[in-house]
C-alpha cells in the first residue's frame, strides 16, 4: 500500500509539471520572434536595437515575478502543505495567460508584459513539486533519483511545448491560428492542471506545521548554504542566457523562421529525458559537488562547438551535448541546496534556490538583451563564461564536517 502511495505520488507530480511546463514553453520561443518582426507586436518604426532591450525586459518579466513568488510560496507550502498552495497558486495563472492573449490581438505590448509577470508570479509548480519529491524521498539515492524526474518532466513538458506552439501559431494549419494561440491553449492546459491537482495530489508533508520555520533558515543562511546559492545562480546564468537567447542566434546566423525556431527549442529539450538515465551511474562515481562542477565545465566547452557551427546539420550535433549538462548540473545543484537544510525546511529553501533560477534569467535576459547589440552572439559567450564561473566557485565549497 505505501509503495502504490508512491508512486500515486509520483505519477501526480510527474503530470503537474508536465503539463505546466507544457504551457510555460509553448509561449516562450514566440517572445523573441514578436518582437523582432515588424508586423507583429511592435510599431513597425520602433529600432532593432530597441527591440533587442525589450526582448531582454519582456523575456525577464517571468522570472521577475517567479523571483517575489517562489520563496514565499515555498514556505506557505511548508506551513499550510503543498497540495492546498498548489490549487491556490494555479487558479490565478488561468486568466494571466488569458491576458496575454488579449494583449497580442488587440496590439497592447504593455499588457503582455504584465501578463508574463503576473503569470510567473503565480507559477510555483517547480518549487511545490520539488519539495513534494524531497518529501517522500527516503535515501540519498532515491532523492537523487527523484529529482532527477522532476528535471526530466519539467523538460519533457519544454520539449512538447515549442513543438505545440510552433503548430498553433501556423495559419496554414488552421486559418485562425496566429501569435496569440498558444496564450489560449496555454490557459486551457493550466485549467487541466488544476483540477488534475484537486482529484489525484496528495499531501505529502506528513503533517501540516502550524509553527514558524526552524531556526536555521529564520536568519541568515549559513556559510554553506549560501556558498552553494552562489555557485548554483552562475551555472543558472548560464543556462538561462543559453536558453533564451539561442532563438536569437537561430534567427540572425540560421535565418529560422519563429515555427523552425521554436521546434528547434523543443529538440534542444531532448537530452533532459534521458539525463536521469545516467544519475545513478554518476552518483556511484562522484559526489554532488564534483558533478556540479564537472557540468558547468562541460557546458561551458559544449557552448562553444554551438557557436563555430556553421550549418544545420552540424547544429543538431551541437546543442545535444549542453543540453544534457544543464540537466545535470540543475538537479545535482538543487540536491546539493536540499541536502544543506533540514526536512522541515525543504520547501523554503528549494523556494530560494527557485528564486536563483528566476533571479538569472531575470538578470541575464535584461544583461543579454543589451549586450545583444555589440553582436548577436554576444549572449552566448555569457553562457559559456558563467558555467565557468560556477566550476571555479564550487573548488572553494567546503563540505559539512569541514564547516563544523
């Protein structure tokens, strides 16, 4: 019986963040191309350049509000339970995505940008999950295991996605199909989610605290905890600078449409259904610490085969291999967080380390989105720079019996 329990439980959080995923990404690979094209979005007078720092501030306004969002619901989470500030959470998105799509047919880009805020204000699927993962993980290995397919469901959700959102922005398909499509679909899937979340996720925080956090994250965090916060949001700068500025080195070295762009998006998504595939193996031979490093190093050397690629098909080749270490290096990184705190305080601190995710690709969007104008390439050797950064960090981590 405990073991159906499980994986009910599993099975539950695997579809949450399949499905919200699913909705975050199939908009995601669109906000580069409605901006940039000149008969969309944008007045058509409006300057490359202007676009560029606008397509940085729109892309950023997600992550702005996951930033105020994520810590508090992470701990509302470990006081009043996941299942209740997961419901609460999911109603709001629906009509945000709503706005978003009132916003691209009726031309109002004010709008759009507070819908994406507002959206990401309200999305704690990740945190909520992660912690629920944490939960019911009973050993090192399982946990490892565990947030391993929470990685793998929140990609498979962004591969989907830009393979949906490149389909239902396509008017040859269907006549009405346009720009704001995959903001209806989205709010349709976020409805699903939601009652999904009211028939089948259970609590798994055994029972409810009704008391304040433990003392250790009441204060400041400790050395440790902070140190490893430090070396997790340059790897985050890394992979979130990757990620959304790739659209951009498709359309101006590659000339993608936004639909190839945004299939390209999804394939880009692949290697993390098969990440997990490795963890055991990996966690046989290395520490948590070790494999952090060794993926921002690796990462860092497989971004730059992606930019002296110089034809289709050896793009392809080029962006499995990032990929799979940005796999790697996001889940070794979040066990690395959970593993520093106590049970009680799994949902606060995976909310901080949420909040170092959205606080990158707030910062590297706004960043990226003006070095953008020295070349469009530009954004990605940041990428490759911070992955770095994040190696050279972690050398100086020092373990929890040395900090005792």
């Amino acid at each position: 019986m405990h073991r159906h329990k499980h994986y009910l439980q599993l099975s539950t959080i695997a579809i949450v963040l399949l499905m919200g995923y699913t909705g975050y990404s199939m908009v995601l690979p669109i906000l580069t191309p409605l901006l940039i094209s000149t008969d969309t979005l944008l007045d058509p007078s409006v300057k490359e350049s202007t676009r560029f720092i606008l397509v940085g501030l729109l892309i950023a306004c997600f992550p702005l509000g996951q930033l105020i969002g994520s810590p508090i619901l992470g701990k509302l989470s470990d006081r009043l339970g996941r299942r209740n500030i997961l419901i609460y959470t999911l109603f709001p998105v629906i009509p945000t995505y709503l706005l978003g799509g009132l916003a691209i047919t009726y031309k109002l880009p004010y709008l759009l940008f507070i819908s994406r805020f507002l959206t990401g204000l309200f999305e704690g699927n990740v945190v909520i999950a992660t912690a629920s993962m944490a939960d019911i993980s009973e050993t090192n290995s399982e946990k490892t295991f565990n947030f391993g397919w929470v990685i793998t469901f929140s990609n498979l959700g962004w591969m989907v996605g830009p393979f949906i959102g490149a389909a239902v922005i396509n008017s040859d398909i269907v006549s009405w199909f346009n720009f704001a499509t995959p903001f209806w679909l989205a709010s349709f899937i976020s409805f699903i989610t939601l009652v999904l979340v009211m028939l089948f996720f259970l609590e798994t925080l055994p029972d409810i605290s009704k008391g304040t956090l433990s003392k250790k994250l009441q204060g400041a965090p400790t050395p440790q905890l902070l140190h490893i916060f430090i070396g997790a949001t340059f790897f985050y700068l890394s992979f979130t600078a990757f990620f959304s500025f790739l659209p951009l080195l498709l359309i101006k070295r590659f000339y993608f449409s936004p639909s190839v762009v945004a299939l390209f998006e999804g394939y880009t998504a692949i290697p993390f259904c098969f990440a997990p595939l490795f963890y055991r193996s990996i966690s046989a031979r290395l520490s948590n610490k070790r494999t952090t490093q060794l993926a921002g190093v690796f990462l860092a050397l497989s971004i730059v085969f992606v930019l002296i690629s110089n034809s289709n098909f050896n793009l392809l080749f080029s962006l499995i291999p990032p990929s799979f270490f940005i796999a790697v290096g996001t889940t070794y990184a979040a066990i690395l967080v959970s593993d520093s705190v106590s049970p009680e305080d799994q949902g606060v601190a995976l909310g901080l380390n949420q909040s170092c995710i959205v606080l990158s690709e707030a910062v590297s969007a706004i960043i990226c989105g003006v070095i953008a104008n020295i070349s469009y390439f530009s954004p990605i050797l940041f990428s490759a720079l911070f992955a770095t950064l994040c190696a050279l960090w972690l050398l100086f981590l020092k373990s929890p019996r040395q900090e005792a």
